[in-house]
C-alpha cells in the first residue's frame, strides 16, 4: 500500500509562508504515521517578465498584511518589492524541484528557507545566487544544485509540475492531498487552523492504516 501526504505550494505565495506552522506540524503528524511528504511546486506568478506596478504593489502588501492578521506570521513590508521587482515565481519553484531531486530530505528545508529570506529578510529569492546559498543551508553542496539547477531536466521537471496542478484543477494554495494508492483525498484548499486540519489528517491516517 502507498500512502503519502502531496503538499502543493509556492515558496513565494503569502498564505503559504502563513501556512507555514500548520504545515510543518501535519507533516510531523503525517511521518510519525510511516506516511512520506511529497513537495509539488504550484507556479503562483510565472513568465511575465515585468516590473511589479505600483498598484500591485500596493495591493500584494495589503494581502501580506491580510495574511499577518490571519495567521501571525511576519512579514517585512518596509522596503519589499523594490521598483523593478519581477516577482517571477519560476527560480524558487525550480530550486524546491531540484533539491527534491538531489536531496528529497532538504527540499523541506529549503522550502523553509527560501519563505523566510523573502517574506522576514526581504531577499531576492528569483536569482539563482540567492538559491544556491539557500540550497547549500539546506544540505546540498553548493557546486552540485548549481550545477543541476538550470539543467534541462530541472526546467521540464517544473513545467512538469505546473501542468499536473492545472490539470487537477487546483487553483489556490496552499492546497494538501492525501493519496492512497494512487487515489487523492483533499484535506484542504488554501488556509485553514491547525485545529481544523489535524483531525481530519488523522480521520485519514487511521482509515489509511486500518485499509
């Protein structure tokens, strides 16, 4: 029987840097049940190639702020999203794809990472400098993800996973599956409490067990 936990995310989405603390628990819930976590990259933002406007700016910070009254999580508004920004989510989707490929136990941490540089200490998370040393707190040796990172494979790896979101239909995130032997339960699509989401979790996890 195969059963894993399918976190479909974007490390530069706010309400799954608001997510964050729920997620990490039910992953924890979810592993000390022997189920695996599987991360799938979800490209919020992708392929414009243009400069934030002001306006949206100005409408993303409110969102962040949304967020932060949501869920408690920080944010640094002052300074964030500078004149020129392209908030092109691609770069930190393909770093969470392959660490999962190098190093499949530092893709989490990596994910943890790259939400906290962008969203706490207002880094620049699309240059590919600032995720080769991300990557290389996480674990993996830097002149190895560098080198695996604008591969090919890792770019079609990502549009891989674009493609299987859309497909599903999935239109927000955070959004957490649970599969059984190939079949998907949805526990949630976009933000919910821990105190919601960890019984269900384990309402699953018991039926799961128990098949």
């Amino acid at each position: 029987m195969s059963t894993r936990l399918l976190y479909v995310m974007d490390p530069m989405c706010s309400w799954c840097w608001g997510f964050a603390p729920v997620a990490k628990a039910l992953v924890k819930q979810a592993q000390s049940a022997g189920v695996e976590l599987h991360l799938v990259v979800g490209g919020l933002r992708t392929g414009s190639g243009a400069a934030l406007e002001p306006t949206t700016r100005r409408y993303i910070l409110e969102h962040w702020q949304a967020v932060t009254d949501a869920t408690g999580q920080p944010f640094k508004r002052e300074g964030a999203l500078p004149d020129g920004f392209v908030y092109d989510t691609e770069p930190a989707c393909r770093a969470i794809v392959t660490a999962r490929s190098l190093a499949p136990d530092c893709a989490w941490k990596l994910l943890g990472l790259i939400q906290h540089a962008f969203y706490v200490e207002g880094r620049d998370v699309t240059l590919a400098s600032v995720l080769v040393e991300l990557a290389e707190q996480a674990g993996i040796p830097r002149i190895e993800f560098a080198g695996a990172f604008d591969r090919a494979e890792q770019h079609a790896a990502t549009a891989a996973d674009f493609t299987w979101v859309q497909d599903l239909g999935i239109a927000g995130f955070p959004t957490l599956l649970a599969e059984r032997n190939g079949q998907l339960a949805l526990l949630t699509n976009g933000y919910q409490p821990l105190s919601e989401l960890s019984p269900l979790l384990a309402r699953w996890l018991e039926r799961a067990t128990c098949a």
